[in-house]
C-alpha cells in the first residue's frame, strides 16, 4: 500500500511541477520562479515521506479495534464451554487415523523465496497493512485452506499439499490481517485470517489440550 500511494503522489506532484514550469517558461531565469519550485519540491518530499505512513497506520489502528470488538463477540457466543470439532471435514487434505478438526478458513499464505515453495507459488509481498513490518517473505500462494487439527498445522491447495506438527510451530505472532508462523528450521510463514485474535486463540485451545 506504501509504494501506491506513493507513486499516486510522485504521479500528482511531478506532473503538476512539470506542468508549472512548461506554463511559465519565460520565467525559468528568475529567482522567485526557482524558490517557488523549491517550496513544490519540498511540499511533495513532505507528503510522499509523511502522508502514506500516517494512512497505512490509521488503517492498522482501525483494523486492530476491529479484530478486538470481534473477538470479544466470538468469546461471548463461544461461552464457558470447550473449544468444539467440526462435524465436517473439509479440503483435499489426508487426516490421520483419529485426528480431529477444529478450524478452517481460506487465504493467501506468504513465504520466503527458496524455502521449498517456489513451484506452486508467485512474486508478492504481504500487505503493509496485514503485516506490518514482516521482511524476508516475498512469495504468495492463493485460494490456500488452512487447517487447524488436533495434531497439526496443515495448508492444502490446489498445487501444495503442506503439513507442521503442532510440536513443531515456534512462535506465532498475531499481525492486524493474520498470523505468522515460526516452525522448525526457523522457516516463517503469514497467512491472511479474517480474525486473526480468533484463529490465534483457537489454536492455542488446541496446544494446550
């Protein structure tokens, strides 16, 4: 979202710049001409610095209170009860024997180049909204199911077929568009969650069972 803005900006002010010198070309001589493109100059440095970063971090803020206020209602309807199974399983995936299902939803997973994905996955860095500050992740994978089972971590496509023991995942981060995931080896993976605070609790019930 930075870089857009940013080159709607250089796109505005350079061609309203170009447009005011080709307006007044019998002035390029004179000083006030080149103090007024000067100040134009350090106008757009301002805007083309400050404005993206003050608009991508309102909508971080706006996108955090609203993850929160839907967390506090999935909690409410979740009640004191525990975490419950899916009754139906979904996706291409291969269970095991007895293993049990407790989340799915549908994104776009991010990883890093050369770490395995490279076939089954295309150019593109997450969202500076989404997540905010994740480098070193600059492959994407759409139409991605992610599971959350009893034993595993599991991301199935169309062309991929991916799978972590619960055992394995590091951290998890909570970002404002989904999570990131350290497994084993240091590998990082993001995937986009509509709520990332609800998918975050629901498979910390999960571990801790």
């Amino acid at each position: 979202m930075l870089y857009a803005l940013r080159k709607l900006i250089a796109i505005v002010f350079l061609g309203g710049i170009v447009w005011f010198v080709y307006r007044d070309l019998d002035y390029l001589d004179q000083p006030w001409f080149m103090h007024a493109l000067g100040i134009l100059a350090t106008i757009f440095a301002v805007f083309w610095l400050i404005v993206p970063l003050l608009v991508v971090r309102l909508r971080i803020r706006r996108r955090l209170d609203q993850n929160r206020k839907r967390y506090e209602e999935w909690l409410a309807e979740l009640g004191p009860g525990e975490l419950q199974p899916m009754a139906k399983r979904v996706g291409r995936v291969q269970y095991e024997p007895g293993e049990t299902l407790y989340f799915h939803e549908k994104g776009t997973l991010y990883v890093p180049s050369k770490a395995g994905f490279d076939e089954v996955s295309a150019k593109g860095r997450p969202g500076d909204v989404a997540f905010s500050d994740l480098t070193g992740v600059n492959r994407k994978i759409q139409r991605v199911h992610c599971l959350f089972t009893d034993r595993r971590l599991v991301f199935s496509g169309k062309t991929l077929e991916k799978s972590f023991a619960l055992s394995d995942l590091h951290k998890i981060k909570t970002t404002p568009g989904g999570l990131v995931f350290t497994v084993a080896g240091g590998l990082r993976l993001a995937f986009t969650f509509q709520n990332p605070l609800v998918a975050a609790d629901i498979l910390k019930r999960i571990r801790s069972c």
